[in-house]
C-alpha cells in the first residue's frame, strides 16, 4: 500500500449496479442478495458503465414506503438520488473525506476521466484503513516499549 492514499487504492472494486428501467423491487432484490445498501446507478454508452445516479435502502425506505408508494409500480430511475457525488481515483483519502463530510454521503462512486465506474468508496473502507493505520501505531509503542526494556536488562 502506498504512504499517500488515494481513492482508487482504498475502493471496492466490486461495486452492485443498476439501470434506471431496474424494477424497483428487483434492486431491493439486488441489495439483499448482494448484501449491500447501495446501488450504483448506471447507462451503459459505448460499452462503458457510465454513473448517473445511486439508490440507497434510505430512498426506498423514504421515497416510497413512508410515501404509500407500490414498489413494483416504480423503477430505480424514478427513486434514484440525481444529486450526483463522485471521486476519482486519484483524489486523496483526506478529499474524499471532505467530500462525505461536505455532501453528507457515506458512499461515493468512483468514477474515471469519462465518468465511467471504477468503484465505490465507502465510510466502512475508510474505517478499515484508519483501524490499520491505528494498529500500526500501537506496534510502534509496544515495540518502543520493547526496545527501552532490551536496552536497560
């Protein structure tokens, strides 16, 4: 892993999409087999997957159960948040966090230079970088520890 994190580094690559003609239930379906919160919102243009929105169990939750809505009425387009936030790859893991902080999101896609879909960055995989980097600095007092007790035997 590189000292200097970036995005692109930290990401899931493995990212669960949907269409905006997806039937509404079936990305519900989506996010329960794959067990995930979200779905990245794609068109496919010239054999890219390119992102134009994201569905969350939140705007299912709050867009159409809490509406009276009937899901199997509906498709993902229809629900999808359109206030699109991404990342790039090469943007540092301090950007990103702005950017979630900032835009109040804890899922961020990862797009290229076309706005193509690279990935998902997620608060869970900063939080797994962070728990690294914690544990790294625990060895190093431990280790300090270690070392002051060698010297003084």
């Amino acid at each position: 892993m590189n000292e200097r994190l970036n995005t692109g580094e930290i990401c899931t690559r493995s990212v669960t999409i949907a269409f905006r003609t997806t039937p509404l239930n079936g990305a519900a379906r989506l996010m329960r087999e794959n067990h995930v919160g979200c779905l990245v919102v794609v068109d496919e243009v010239d054999g890219q997957r390119i992102v134009v929105g994201v569905l969350t169990d939140r705007d299912i939750v709050t867009a159409v159960l809490a509406s009276d809505l009937n899901p199997a009425m509906l498709q993902v387009g229809e629900v999808m948040s359109t206030d699109l936030v991404t990342a790039r790859e090469d943007d540092s893991l301090i950007d990103l966090l702005r950017t979630m902080r900032r835009k109040g999101v804890r899922r961020i896609p990862v797009v290229g230079s076309q706005g193509e879909l690279q990935g998902i960055a997620t608060i869970d995989d900063v939080l797994d970088v962070l728990s690294e980097e914690l544990g790294l600095l625990v060895s190093a007092i431990a280790s300090e520890g270690r070392r002051e007790q060698q010297q003084r035997s």
